[in-house]
C-alpha cells in the first residue's frame, strides 16, 4: 500500500542551502510554511538547520503486530493511530519518529508505519495545507546490507512508502557488523542528492559516535542526533559516555522508550502488568521496585498539575540537548504528551527524582547499543 513518491525531487541540492528542503506531503505544498507551534518552541538537532520540537512522538506501534497491540493490527487501532498523529498536530507537536522495520509488512492485514504515517501526513495536508511537519525515519543496517548504496536504495524505498519526496532526518537504526563507513557515506550522499535535511544515528555507543561524526564533518556534514534508549529509569547514555559526548560535539540525543513502554506512566502495576513481550521486561518484581518511584512522581505532579507521564518527559527534556520521543496509540496519549512542554521541574526535584531511580536497577536494554 506504499504512496507514489510526489513528483519526484530527487534534485541535487547543496548541504548549504538546507532550508530548500523539507518534507512536504505534495509538491504543491512545498513552498506554504505555517507553523502552528512558535519558532521558540523548536530547536535544531544538533549542528544541522533542522528545527524539530522539544519533544516528538514515536510511530513504533503504528501496524505493528508483532511487539505491540497484543499481536493483532485492526481497524479501530488505525482509526487510533490517526488520532494520534492529528491530536499532536494539534498541539503544535510536529516531529514524528518511524523507520523502515516498524509495522509489519508480510502479516495479514498489517502495514507498515511509514505507509501509515505517510497517509496520515497526506490526509492531514488535505485538510490544513502548509502546516509543517517533520518525519524522521532509519535505515535497518542488516549483515547483507553493504556499502553506501544500499542506505541510498533503502531511503529511496522509504521515500515512496512515505509518500514524500524527501525526510528531515534519516538515521542509522543501528550499527552494523561491518560496513559502517559505507553507511556514513551514504548518509552524505543522501544529504547532497537532497533527499534528506539532517543525519543522524541510533544505538551508537561513544566510540562509533565520535567516529560517524568526524567522518561526517570531513564531508562538511553535521551529525544531527544519536538516539538511543533514556529514561529515569534507563540511564545508561549517562554513564557510557554518550550523553556526554553528546553534549560536548554538539549533537542532540533522542530519547527512545522515554517512558519506559509504559512502566513510568503508572498505569502498570505489580496486578497489573503490561501484556506480550513488555510482561517479561516489566514484571511484577520489577514494578513493585518502582512503586516508591512513581508515588513521588506522581506526588510531585500533583504541585504542577500533571500526570505522572508529563513530570518523566519533562525531567528528560530538563536534562538540555535531550528530545523524547514517546509512543503514542491514540489521542488521549499525544494529548498528555503535550503537556509535558511549557514548564519546568525544580532543580532539587530533578536531582530527587534521579536519586530514587538510581535505587533500581535497570531492566536490560537493546543489545545492539553494546555491539
Ligand atoms: N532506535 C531504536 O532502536 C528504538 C527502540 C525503541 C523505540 N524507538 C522509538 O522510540 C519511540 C518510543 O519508544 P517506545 O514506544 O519503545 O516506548 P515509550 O514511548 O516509552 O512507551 C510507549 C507506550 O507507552 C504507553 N503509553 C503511551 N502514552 C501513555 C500514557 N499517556 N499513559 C499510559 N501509557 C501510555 C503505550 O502503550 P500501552 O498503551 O499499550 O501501554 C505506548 O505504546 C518508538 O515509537 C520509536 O519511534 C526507537
């Protein structure tokens, strides 16, 4: 069910004139730029001229049928999806997250997040032309992918299930088992061919950080994000030096799983744990540990107003350079989501908050960060 790619852009533009290049739904909407959030309220992905919001939403779950939606993609989980992603255009949340291994391409009535997100984009363009949008999506670096080609083709395949000329930033999902420069130079490539604003990776420990951006800067291209799994709970990106690094080369880290798939949001208790393959990360051993955690989050939310979901995204995005991007099924979770933007914790409940969670101990995160 892939979309036509929008009579195809695949012009040469220069990394200097990145501005020309957005994702648009239509050609016919290229050059309409209304935002609905203030320019003050985005910032740019590290040293690239993408402008995203401070906090995005992610589009893993959307068709898919083999982690979430207990193993069953429907009608009324779409009819959910696509409020999801028009609740947060709403709220002036304008950045979304997919890559091409999200949803499921081969199960029966199931389809893949990027056809959804990309109908959704189009659909929402017919309704509101001009309003600004912008899609990250990843390129899946499996073992017989080689060389800078492949990134290209994959982008290309993506484009079109997209239905978009062009993304704003196209990341690495992972690190391969070889051909890592291969792909750097692909993500120049697509920079220069125009296909893309901003590059970016996923899953990078600090070493592969450090080299992806100086092969990168060596063609003049900024490394724009390192997204990787961080959460109150998950603070790994702290302590192995890629939050660091992060900060020092000036390159923004996305924060996966923001919440924990959940678990931070309170809804999941000891009697209540998540259902799949989240019951055997966050069990009722586990959640018990975290009761004391999310009974002084909640407490500290009660001062300001909010739920427990907007007091963890906000301790995220206090941590500066940091922009989460939770998965949201419906609109009643991007509605919330919005509310963790326009304040601030304390200092003293930033630190609080990190010294409760340091009293448990994480739950395993994505292999491949080690690889
Ligand atoms: N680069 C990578 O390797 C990688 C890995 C993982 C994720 N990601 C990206 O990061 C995004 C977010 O991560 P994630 O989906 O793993 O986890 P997450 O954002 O921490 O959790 C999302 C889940 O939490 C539940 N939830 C959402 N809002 C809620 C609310 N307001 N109240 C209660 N529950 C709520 C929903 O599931 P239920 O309603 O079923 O509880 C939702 O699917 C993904 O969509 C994807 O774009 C990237």
């Amino acid at each position: 069910m892939a979309m036509n790619v929008s009579s195809a852009c695949f012009s040469a533009l220069s990394y200097n004139k990145p501005n020309r290049i957005r994702a648009v739904a239509s050609e016919e909407s290229a050059g309409a730029v209304t935002l609905k959030t203030d320019k003050e309220d985005k910032v740019k992905l590290g040293g690239s001229e993408l402008k995203v919001t401070r906090l995005g939403i992610g589009a893993w779950s959307w068709g898919d049928n083999s982690y979430w939606n207990n193993f069953q993609w429907d009608e009324q989980k779409l009819k959910a999806a696509k409020a999801a992603f028009n609740a947060s255009m709403d709220r002036g949340v304008t950045f979304f997250d997919t890559a091409e291994v999200y949803g499921s391409p081969l199960a029966l009535g199931a389809i893949t997040s990027e056809t959804l997100l990309g109908r959704f984009i189009k659909e929402r363009e017919r309704k509101n032309p001009g309003e600004e949008v912008a899609v990250a999506t990843k390129f899946a670096a499996l073992p017989w992918r080689l060389g800078r080609q492949s990134v290209l083709s994959a982008l290309k395949d993506s484009l079109n299930r997209l239905g978009l000329s062009s993304v704003d930033l196209y990341q690495l999902h992972w690190p391969g088992i070889w051909g890592n420069e291969g792909y750097i130079d692909g993500l120049s490539d697509a920079v220069e061919q125009g296909l893309v604003k901003a590059v970016g990776v996923s899953n990078y420990n600090e070493g592969r950080l450090r080299d992806a951006y100086e092969r990168l800067k060596k063609r003049g291209i900024p490394l724009a994000s390192n997204q990787v799994n961080y959460s109150l709970i998950y603070r790994a990106p702290e302590q192995n030096g890629v939050k660091a690094a992060c900060d020092e080369l000036g390159i923004t880290l996305i924060a996966y799983s923001p919440i924990a798939q959940g678990a931070l949001t309170g809804k999941y208790t000891p009697e209540k744990p998540p259902s799949g393959p989240r019951g055997r990360i966050y069990t009722p051993e586990f959640l018990t540990k975290l009761q004391p955690l999310l009974n002084r989050i909640k407490e500290i939310g009660g001062n300001y107003g909010k739920t427990q979901t907007q007091v963890v995204l906000n301790w995220l995005i206090a941590q500066e350079n940091v922009v989460p991007i939770p998965g949201a099924k419906n609109a009643e979770q991007a509605e919330e989501f919005a509310g963790a933007l326009g304040w601030r914790l304390s200092n003293e409940e930033l630190e609080e908050l990190r010294s409760l969670a340091s009293e448990i101990s994480p739950v395993i995160g994505f292999p491949v960060e080690n690889l």
